[in-house]
C-alpha cells in the first residue's frame, strides 16, 4: 500500500546496515545464505510491502546475494531488452561511499538478477551490469559469463542467487574500504516495489546520495 505522506518518511533519515562476511560457495543451486544476512527493508515504515527475504554477504572473492519472492500469483514480467521495466533483483553498489555526490562516478555499480526473460522463448534467467543514468563515469565493464545467476520458479514466485566477482567491482576493497555505498529493490509488477528505503517517487536509480551505507563486517 502507497503512503499518503507529502515526504516519505525515510527520506529524513540515511540507512546503515551490516554485510555479513561468508563463504559464499557457489554450487548448480546458486548460492545459499544464513538468515544473519538478510537484510532489512526500512522501505515499510513508508507503507511498502515487503514480500521478499533479501539475503547479502562478502568474502574477498566478490559479493554473493540471495532473494526469495513469495506471495504471486502471475509470473514474472522480464524482458531482457527492457530491464529498467523487468521484474527482478536491482542492487547499487558505490565500493567508495560517497554520500554527497548527485551523480555516479566508475566505482558506482548497478547489477540486476531477472528470474527470466532471457533466450528465444524469454524464460532463461538474465544478470547485467546496467549502466546508470547520467553518471559522471562507468566502472570498468564485466566480462560475458562472470555474472553469475541461478533462478528458480516456485508455485508462489520464485528464488534467484547471484554473484558478483571482485574483479567485477571497481574500486572493491574490504580492507581499505570496508564501508560502501548500497541500495536495493525487488521490483514486482504484480507485488510493487521493496526496497532498502525511498521509493520510486524518488531518483534512487541515478542518484548515489539517495543510497544507504554497508559496513562489510569483519566477524
């Protein structure tokens, strides 16, 4: 349900949330995570629904994530020569954290994970690294097959994991940088918008000092 505050609430406030350090060992099944890294959805003190267990962690390797979507009754609408439209797993990545900045720079990075929508009869799943709006610079671009992504339909949405290199991630450096810019959202046609805080009715797609903040935790 769509709040009828002039302001979204979270607007007032700037997220910080903790990226649990795991192994995150890759296997046909994708990628399973603990509950320790999942991760909140501050989006729902503004009324936005919350229909999906987001999970995140790190190692030294890359950045490893799992998403769970329950609750649908249609399937996924995914087109991979559409993606800012595609239902799927949308996360923004800043390796610097950069609060103040309006616009991205190259170590600012937008991956999505699309449940389908890939191959001639458009059911194979989808990962891109997708280039954000109006940015300042782009981070090195990722070689064909180093985005990983396994995908899943159940009987009330579907599950998907994926993995992000180091390589793949300008800038990434845990031991020098242990902070990082992040936001995320499941973007459901059906199901609407969860996301890490503000909403659609403000740029987050483009602008890094919408984002919230990431400690990649040590313990």
């Amino acid at each position: 349900m769509a709040s009828s505050q002039l302001i979204d609430c979270t607007f007032l406030f700037r997220f910080e949330v903790a990226i649990r350090k795991h192994a995150c060992t890759w296997t046909d099944k994708g990628l399973k995570l603990p509950t320790r890294c999942r991760l909140p959805s501050f989006g729902a003190l503004a009324d936005r629904e919350v229909f999906a267990d987001v999970r995140m962690a790190w190692s030294t390797e890359g950045i490893g994530v799992h998403v769970l979507v329950n609750g649908k009754r249609q399937l996924p609408w995914c087109r991979d020569s559409r993606l800012d439209e595609s239902d799927g797993f949308h996360l923004w990545i800043d390796t610097r954290c950069s609060p103040g900045i309006h616009r991205a720079t190259q170590y600012c990075h937008r991956f999505l994970w699309m449940p389908a929508g890939g191959g001639p009869k458009r059911d194979a799943p989808v990962v891109a690294l997708v280039p954000i709006n109006r940015a300042r610079s782009h981070p090195r671009s990722v070689p064909a097959g180093k985005l990983r992504i396994a995908a899943f339909p159940r009987h009330d949405g579907y599950e998907l994991s994926g993995w992000i290199p180091a390589a793949a991630l300008t800038g990434f450096d845990p031991g020098e940088q242990p902070r990082i810019g992040m936001f995320y959202c499941v973007v459901d046609r059906e199901l609407g918008w969860q996301t890490l805080a503000l909403g659609p009715e403000y740029p987050v797609m483009d602008d890094p000092s919408l984002w919230g903040e990431a400690v990649l935790d040590q313990a």
